[in-house]
C-alpha cells in the first residue's frame, strides 16, 4: 500500500509538473527552452566549431522535452498498475490511456494561455513518450524477476 501511495503521488507531482509547465506564456516558455537551447548551441560549436540554426535547435529541445517528460510519466504509471493483480494487457492499456488522455487535457489546456497553442502533434509525441515508458520500465520489471528468480535458484 506505501508503495501505491508513494507512486500516486510521484504521478501527481508529474502532472502538477506538466500543468505549471503549460501554464507558462509563450514568452516565458520560450525563455526557458531558449536558455537549454543555447546551451546546446554552445556545446555542440565548442566540440565541432560548427553555427546552428538556433530555431531548428530550439523545436529539436521542445519536442525532446515533450517526449522525455511523458516518458517518465508512462514509466511511473507502468510502475502503479503493475502494483495491482491486472493482467499485462490492462497494466500498459490503462497506463497508455490515462498518460493520453492527461496529453489530451494537457495540450487543451494550452489553448486558454497568453500566445500559446494546443497541437494535436505533441498529443501523438507526448504519447509515444508514454508507451516508451512503459515499454522500458516494463522490460527492467521482467529482467529484475528474471535476474532474482536466477540468483535464487543459484543459492538454494
């Protein structure tokens, strides 16, 4: 039960992540990947002396964020159902569907903020950030049993 109680709220501090995330104007939200963009920019030109168009690397960070922070939501909804005696099917459905329908409400969201836009294209990226989750959290799962199940087998 701790640990459902634990997961839950990890889940709910992600989407309160999210929604303060969202909930910046684009100014503002254009600060944020602006000052990681050029990071980025300053990186990649001290190792490879090569110029960058700032706004082709200022979509790649965004969209890499959008994918990476619903990464992290799918694995921590992966990790709360399978908390529960459900079979696998159900574990990565209901994971997928509530990570979808949070990226749904999210990019709604977006369309009361000052300048900025709800895009059914992050849905689908913020979506596939949730199955790669899942899918990744869910393999470590089995290789954890599997890794377990040989080492005890080895001290019997």
């Amino acid at each position: 039960m701790f640990k459902k109680t634990i997961l839950i709220l990890l889940i709910a501090a992600w989407m309160a992540l999210m929604f303060l995330f969202s909930s910046q104007p684009s100014v503002q939200s254009a600060q944020v990947s602006g000052g990681i963009t050029n990071k980025v920019v300053d990186i990649i030109y001290s190792v490879s002396k090569t110029n960058l168009d700032r706004n082709k690397i200022d979509h790649i960070v965004r969209k890499t964020a959008h994918y990476s922070l619903y990464f992290v939501g799918g694995a921590l909804l992966i990790l709360l159902f399978n908390e529960y005696k459900i079979k696998l099917y159900q574990k990565i459905l209901y994971s997928e569907m509530i990570g979808m329908l949070y990226a749904m409400t999210d990019e709604y969201h977006q369309t009361f903020v000052p300048g900025r836009s709800g895009q059914i294209s992050d849905v689908m990226l913020d979506s596939l950030g949730i199955l790669t989750g899942i899918i990744v959290v869910y393999i470590a799962i089995i290789y954890k049993k599997k890794f377990s199940l040989s080492q005890k087998s080895k001290s019997v």
